[in-house]
C-alpha cells in the first residue's frame, strides 16, 4: 500500500476546515498523514486542527511564524511532501469517501483504470 501524504494550507478557514478534515479522516484509503500549514489565522482555524490531532496522531499542525502568503504557504506545503505521493489539498472542499483510494488508483494505473 502506498503512503500518502495530505497537506493542506490554511488561512482563516475556520467556517469550512472542520467539514473538510472530517472528510478526509473518513476516507477508505489509509492516510499516512495530514500535515495542515496555517499562515498566521486569526480565527479558530487552528484550535480545530489541534481538536483533530489529539484524535487523530497522523495529523499535524505547523504555524508559520509569520503569513508567507497563499503562494508561500502552498510552497511550505510541496516541500513538506513525504511518502509515496502527495496531495496538495483545499480547506475549503469536501472529499468524497473513495477521493485518495480513486486518486491513488489512476496514478499507478492511468485513468483507464478509474470508475
């Protein structure tokens, strides 16, 4: 089985991170882990990541000292990849259950192969 890695930028996403993280926690593909890079919120964008993380040890919040920008943080994010492969994703999207087992699949197999 392949490691995945999720990371995911963040800025001021408390309205949609919980939602997000929650789909993704849910996934029936096995993360390896989810490293979520907050630039600097001033909302409760990272008491919810700290919430998931005492739940979930995979998960794992880095604060940027200062706010590098979205282009910087998402930078952060690519350098930070590890495992096998690594999805760079949104704070603000909902993930289907099958979205990593299905992204995984097409990556070792081509589209062809994906329902």
């Amino acid at each position: 089985m392949k490691k995945v890695t999720v990371c995911i930028p963040v800025y001021n996403a408390e309205s949609t991170l919980r939602r997000t993280l929650e789909t993704l926690v849910a996934q029936d593909y096995p993360i390896h882990k989810i490293k979520v890079f907050d630039n600097q919120s001033s909302d409760g964008s990272v008491e919810i990541v700290r919430e998931f993380s005492a739940i979930y040890p995979y998960i794992e919040l880095h604060i940027n000292e200062k706010n590098l920008g979205g282009e910087g943080n998402f930078t952060k994010c690519i350098q930070a990849s590890e495992g096998d492969f690594t999805a760079l994703l949104h704070s603000d999207d909902l993930y289907e259950k099958n979205f990593i087992s299905e992204s995984v699949k097409a990556i070792e197999h081509g589209n062809e192969n994906v329902a």
